[in-house]
C-alpha cells in the first residue's frame, strides 16, 4: 500500500478538499500510473451530489484520466514504464462473460468495476483520477497514441467514447443528419466525431449562445430549443439524435424531429426520471434507445481515430483548488468545454 494525494468529496454536496488515500502495491498483472491529468465530467458531479444514490464518501471523483507508467508488475505484457497511457471509466470486469467476450465490459452481466465510487472484485472501495497516482489492471489501461497530447485526451476517456460508440453503433456518417442534444464535455465531442465520421451535424443547444463555438467544432447548423419554433422548423429531419443532457428532458418533442425509422438515442444521466407518452414513437417506428461509455478495445480505436483526425478535447486546464468553482461553472453550463485538472497541483 502506498499513501498519495488525493481530492476527495467527505459527503454528498460537501466541497471537495485535498485529503490522502491508499493505493495497493502493484499486483502481477497490474501498472501504477504517474496521473498528470483528470478531466471533470458531470458524472463526477451527480455523484459527489449523491444525485443518483448510494455514493460511498470520502469519493474521489475522476475516469478520464492520463499519465504515465512508473511500474509494472512481472505479468504485465501490454504497457511499459513510461508509456503514455490512459484510464476511463472502469477498472475491472468478471471477463468471461458473453458481454465481456464480446469487448462490451461496460455491460458485464456481472457488472463492470467502476474507476470510483464502487467496490471492487476484492472487497475495496475504488478511487479515481483527481488524485497522483492510481493502480490499475494492465488490461483496462488504454494507450494514448503519439499524436494526442495527455491534456486534450483526457476527457477522451469517457466524454469521447461515450459519444463516439453510439455515433458507431448507429451509423453516424456521409448522407446522415445527426442532431446533438447540448453542447457540453459530451456533447462537444459528439459533434467534432460525427462531422470527422462525415455526417451532417446540428446542435440542438438551450440558446444560440454557443453558436459560434459549434460551427467551429464541425455543425453545419445551430438552433435553439429555448425557442419553440425550433421543434416545428426540425420536424422529421434526423437520422440520429444523441442526447447528451444532464436534467431531465422533454424527449417526446425531440422524437418529433426525427425522420421515420429514426433512432435518439440517450447518454445523459439526469438524476430524475423522464416521462414520455409512448405514441411519440408509434408513427415513424422510432427508436428511442441508451448507450453507457465504451469497451476497451473500442476506447483504444476511438483514440487512434481521434489522433488520427487531430481531434481533441477543447480544454480549460484548472488547479485542484479550482475543482468546486469549476463544478459550479458545469452546473451552470458556462464550460467551453472541458476542466482538465492539472494533478501536479494535487
Ligand atoms: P455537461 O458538460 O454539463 O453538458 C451537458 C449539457 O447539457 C450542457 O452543456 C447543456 O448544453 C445541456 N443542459 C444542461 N442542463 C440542461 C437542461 N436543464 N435542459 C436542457 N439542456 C441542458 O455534462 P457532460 O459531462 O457532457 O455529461 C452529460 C450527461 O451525460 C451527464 O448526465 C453525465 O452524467 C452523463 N454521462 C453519461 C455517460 C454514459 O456512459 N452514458 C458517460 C458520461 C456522462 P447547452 O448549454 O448546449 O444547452
Ligand atoms: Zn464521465
Ligand atoms: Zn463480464
């Protein structure tokens, strides 16, 4: 065991503060990970919020980590001392089920070990990426290629796989119109991955505030659902909807915007439940479907395409005393369009 810095919710809704946490010796198959960065996703926030119930507190929030390699153990095969590596949103899976076989550990049957907040196969309570070091599986550990910088890719780990793997399983690419709900950490990176996959974008954003941004980042088009007309004005064009909002949403009115045979499918998380009147997907035989992060294997492809295409998060790199006012600028949606913490700042 070795004890290293670390920021740590002590209770639901309490400030984070900068607190020290065990991590275990590095096992036969394990790498200890030099942390250097950790982006914040809203996740991070629901559940040091205990907005989805059952946080296990102290928390130390953070999946969308890089850093480096600074041991690994006898077994280890696939990552080296002084690799440059990453971590996302889970750490271990039962490995042999259908799921897993299939390179979906993110729906183990037996259920995946998340980064944080959760126990894993030996009984421990698992800690995330706003602290220096963590100790991971070499098999959950993804590499971060050559052209990626470890800032930019952190919230690759979870912000991009999770937009990149239903943009994937949904056929996001030339001849399609895919509409993005919400231009945060998850929809900004939807909307950079669908244009590179060659579809046809639009952001579906509260307000035009963000207008320019999203042109740039690769829409084609921009509207506001703050205005009703929107909804008239969109009627049955898309092929694909990706939600990436974190509150609840009115998700009949946005199945108004697709085409027959349309899929929206959701990643948000909102701490509440929605409802839906199910005739809004009777006519046009609508999918309305959920999607949760990726598999390792597809992480890894998800960053050697990201590389490829130059596409990185759009950042702002923060100190750790800066975590709580960060989490109240991501409640505000005023993030444009990542934090990245800054670990050496720990
Ligand atoms: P984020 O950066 O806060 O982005 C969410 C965006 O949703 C905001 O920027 C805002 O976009 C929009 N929004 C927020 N409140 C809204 C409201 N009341 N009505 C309409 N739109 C609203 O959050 P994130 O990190 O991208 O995460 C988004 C959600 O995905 C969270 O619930 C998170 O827990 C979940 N998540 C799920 C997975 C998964 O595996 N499925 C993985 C990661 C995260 P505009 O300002 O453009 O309107
Ligand atoms: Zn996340
Ligand atoms: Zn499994």
């Amino acid at each position: 065991m070795t004890t290293v810095a670390a920021y740590a919710a002590p209770a639901a809704k309490a400030p984070l503060e900068r607190t020290t946490i065990e991590r275990r010796a590095t096992g036969e198959f394990d790498v200890l990970i030099d942390i250097k960065y950790a982006g914040i996703c809203h996740s991070d926030i629901h559940q040091a919020h205990d907005g989805w119930g059952g946080s296990i507190f102290p928390l130390v929030p953070g999946h969308e980590i890089t850093g480096i390699v600074t041991e690994a153990g006898p077994g280890v095969t696939r990552h080296r001392v002084g690799d440059r590596v990453g971590v996302g949103c889970m750490v271990d899976s039962c490995r042999e089920c259908e799921n897993c076989l299939a390179g979906h550990e993110q729906y183990c049957l037996r259920g995946n070990t998340a980064t944080y907040n959760a126990v894993d196969r030996n009984g421990d309570v698992t800690y995330g990426g706003y602290s220096t070091h963590i100790v991971v599986d070499e098999n959950f550990v993804v590499r971060i290629p050559d052209g990626l910088s470890l800032d930019v890719a952190a919230p690759l780990l979870c912000a991009g796989i999770t937009t990149y793997s239903p943009l994937r399983h949904w056929n996001a690419g030339p001849g399609k119109k895919v509409a993005v709900i919400g231009l945060g950490g998850l929809g900004h990176m939807a909307v950079k991955t669908a244009h590179a996959l060659g579809a046809e974008v639009t952001v579906l954003s509260q307000s035009l505030r963000k207008k320019d941004d999203g042109l740039r980042l690769g829409a084609d088009h921009y509207y506001a659902t703050g205005d009703e007309a929107t909804f008239e004005q969109l009627r049955g064009t898309f092929d694909l909807i990706v939600s990436t909002v974190s509150a609840p949403l009115d998700l009949g009115a946005f199945l108004g915007m697709l085409k027959t045979d349309g899929a929206l499918v959701n990643v948000g998380a909102p701490e509440e439940p929605v409802s839906l009147n199910l005739f809004s997907l009777l006519g046009g035989r609508k999918t309305l479907a959920g999607s949760a992060i990726g598999g390792i294997a597809e992480t890894q492809e998800m960053l050697d395409f990201c590389a490829e295409r130059g596409l990185g998060s759009e950042i702002e790199v923060i100190g750790a005393s800066q975590i709580n006012e960060a989490y109240d600028r991501v409640l505000a949606s005023d993030v444009r369009y990542r934090f990245v913490i800054d670990v050496a700042t720990i």
